[in-house]
C-alpha cells in the first residue's frame, strides 16, 4: 500500500466508524451486553480498526472486518470480565405507552429470554443473519468462520429457539406482532 | 415422503435466508406445493425469524452517539496541563477563600424558579408529576430531583420531593420496563428526601385491560390516585414541575 492508500484507507475507515457506530453497538447489545459495554466494544472496535487499517485485505469487506474485530474484543471481553446481561434488559421498540402492546411486548420479552438462553456462538450468528440481515458469508467473514460451520450453527441455534418458544410459536398460528421493520423474506 | 427425511434444516434455512441459487430454489417450491408439513414448517422457520427481527435491541439504548476518536499525543499533554493548573488553582482559592455557603448555581430557569420562591421559607417542598416515558424528558425530572435533594444539605434547609407517575409515566417505575432503574435505585439510596409514587389506578386499568400484574421497582411506594395526590399537594402549597 502506497502512503496515498494508506491515508484513504484510513480516512474510509474512520468515516465509516461513524456510520457503523449504531450498528457496531446493536450487534453488541444483541449479543448481551450491557449499553455501557456496547458502547465501550464499539469504541474499542473502532480504534482498532484505525491502528491496524493495513491489514484489511477487501476494502469491500470493511463492515465485516469490523464485526470481525468485534467479536474478539467480545470473546476478550467476556474472558476476562464474565459480565454480560440479558436481552431482557434492553429497551423494547415500538410505542411506550405501558397500556399498548403488552402482548406484543411480553412475546418479545419472551424472545429475547429465549436468545440470550441460546450459546454465545449460536447467539452471535442467528443476531448477525436475523437482526442485522447478514448475507451467510458476510457472517461467516466477521466471525472468521466457515459458511458450512455458520449454516450448521444457525440451524441448532434456530431449533433451539423453536423448543424454547414452542407455546409462543403454536399459539401464533395467524401471527399479529407489530415487527416494524421486518426483511421482506426473499 | 416427510420433508424431515428430504430436506435439512440446513437447507430450508437458506431458503427462508435466501440463500440457494434459482435451481435450489425452485426445487423446494416444486415441492412446496404438495407438501403441507413442509409448507408448516417453513411458515413456522419464518414467524421465528421475524420474531428475532422483532426483538433487535432499540437505537434509544445506544448512550454515545459518536465514536470519540483519540487526540493526537501534543493535545493530550496540554489538557493534562490544564486539568494540573486548574486542580491546583481550585485547591489555592478553597485554601485563600473563606469558607461560606456553596451558592446555587443551575441553568434550569424553572428549579431557580422554585428555589427563590421558597427563600423565606423553612422547608421546601416540590412534587414531580411524572406523566410521560420519554427518556429525555425523564431525565431532566430525575436531575431536577437530584438538584432539589442535594439542597437539603447545600442550604440546611429542609427539602421535601415527591415524584408521582401515572398513565404513561408509570413506565419509569415499573420493574420490568423502566429504562431508569438504575438512577432511581441510586437516588432511592442516596436521598431520603426523595419520594417515589406510583398511581394504583394506572396498575389496576393495566391488570384489568391486559391482564397484567405491574410490578414496581423496590422502594416505589404507591397511592391510589396519582392525580389525586398530586391536586393535594399543589393545593398545600407545593411547588409543582411536570415534563
């Protein structure tokens, strides 16, 4: 890389640790933690990303390699303090009148639990595809696995889901919830 | 033949992810159409996809909104600096200076409002009439009544607050979906000045609409009326702030 590369590499980095920002702290969220320790994960993604901007390989792949940067922070993270919370503790979306939606709300409480009672590798990935719309391999390169481990761990992951939430599942033949933005399933 | 027999749940994934090249996918819509289990099963991989999205944790919980990039090493030195000068300038004038009463300096034009009013008075007294779950809004509230209960020691003068939620407002007392939990307990623990009300009519309309039991966080008391007890006290003389 010539110093000019570098310099745009650089600068594309920190403009998009701007716009990934929220993303970087959702995924964290998603995965457990704490709004402190999001925030804290997306910060040190984020300064990481600018002190090692030479080794990233795809400019393209630039969100996943940040995931990627994530994830090890987080694994760091959780090696070494052992402090994650439930998805519980994160705000629902929608309305916050208490008297609406308390049946949707209590669905999605019921979800999360479900999430956060899932492994952390089976967590990161169905968060990853699910919430945040990863393509697989997309997920596989932040995780730095490969698509057929990313595949087979989604699968355990979503059946594990379904077992947990198997009243909520059948009791929602004609589901209702308000799911706002949901991906158009392709 | 049962799709459990044909078709991974690997592979149904990618369909449902859309994942699978055209040819995959053609063959499981071919398929599709005479199969009602697999019919199921897929609506039932999409509900639980759906679900997750549904779940995705809320922009409102992210606190920084910015990445903070670092200063550049010359800037951190000089701030040092004068974090150094100005420790040492601040512990020279508290050294120089007598000591008199800490004055009450607030931006907040309303707390200023209520603190002059009550300057000949013995005890101040101001009830929060919390009616809304607006984070901001919440927090302004809960920092009014922070400002008011350290008076109590900044002024030796009594000060007296009590914070009333109802309707939406009851939100931020609520154990299992206040986003301020943490702050109130923290308050709870450091002022005893400060009072903590829910509305029982709220809880019971909530019950009886949703069948739903609302728990309060500990130390929240509760009265009947919120309304009712927020009247009262304005009509007693209390100063009133609301969102």
């Amino acid at each position: 890389m010539t110093a000019s590369n570098n310099n745009n590499t650089k600068r594309r980095i920190a403009n998009l640790c701007e716009t990934i920002w929220p993303k970087l702290n959702r995924i964290a969220l998603s995965w457990g933690c704490s709004s402190e320790q999001a925030n804290d994960l997306a910060q040190e993604t984020c300064m990481i990303a600018l002190d090692k901007f030479q080794q990233l390989r795809k400019p393209e792949a630039m969100e996943s390699w940040m995931i990627s940067i994530m994830n090890n922070c987080h694994k760091r993270y959780l090696r070494d303090r052992r402090e994650v919370t439930s998805l519980d503790d994160n705000p629902l979306p929608g309305p916050d009148d208490p008297e609406n939606n308390i049946d949707q709300q209590s669905i999605l409480t019921r979800v999360r639990r479900a999430i956060s009672q899932l492994n952390d590798d089976q967590r990161k990935i169905l968060t990853l595809v699910d919430m945040e719309g990863m393509s697989y391999i997309e997920t596989a390169n932040a995780l730095d696995l490969k698509v057929g481990t990313v595949m087979s761990r989604l699968a355990r992951g979503r059946n594990r889901l379904r077992t947990l939430l198997k009243p909520t599942l059948s009791s929602n033949s004609n589901p209702d919830i308000n799911t706002g933005v949901v991906r158009k399933i392709k | 033949m049962s799709t459990n027999e044909t078709l991974s749940d690997e592979l149904l994934n990618a369909f449902i992810d859309g994942e699978l090249d055209p040819t995959e996918r053609g063959m499981i819509l071919a398929q599709l159409e005479n199969d009602n289990e697999l019919a199921g099963r897929l609506n039932e991989s999409r509900y639980l996809k759906e679900l997750v999205l549904a779940a995705k944790p809320a922009d409102n919980k992210i606190t920084n909104k910015h990445v903070k990039f670092p200063a550049n090493k010359r800037s951190h030195y000089l701030s040092a600096a004068a974090i150094l000068i100005l420790s040492l300038l601040t512990g020279l004038y508290f050294l120089v200076m007598p000591v008199t009463q800490e004055p009450i300096v607030l931006a907040d034009s309303k707390l200023n409002a209520i603190i002059e009013s009550h300057a000949n008075k013995p005890e101040i007294k101001v009830v929060i009439h919390i009616t809304s779950n607006d984070q901001q809004a919440v927090n302004v509230l809960l920092d009014q009544a922070e400002h008011l209960a350290r008076l109590n020691h900044k002024l030796g003068k009594a000060v007296r607050v009590e914070l009333v939620a109802n309707g939406k407002g009851l939100t931020v007392f609520r154990q299992d979906r206040s986003l301020h939990k943490a702050r109130i307990n923290t308050l709870r623990n450091k002022y005893d000045n400060l009072l903590f009300i829910a509305c029982e009519q709220t809880m019971q309309r909530i019950l009886k609409t949703h069948n739903k039991h609302v728990s309060l966080i500990p130390g929240v008391a509760s009265i009947k009326s919120g309304n009712d007890e927020v009247t009262l006290r304005r009509k007693q003389g209390w100063s009133y702030l609301t969102i």
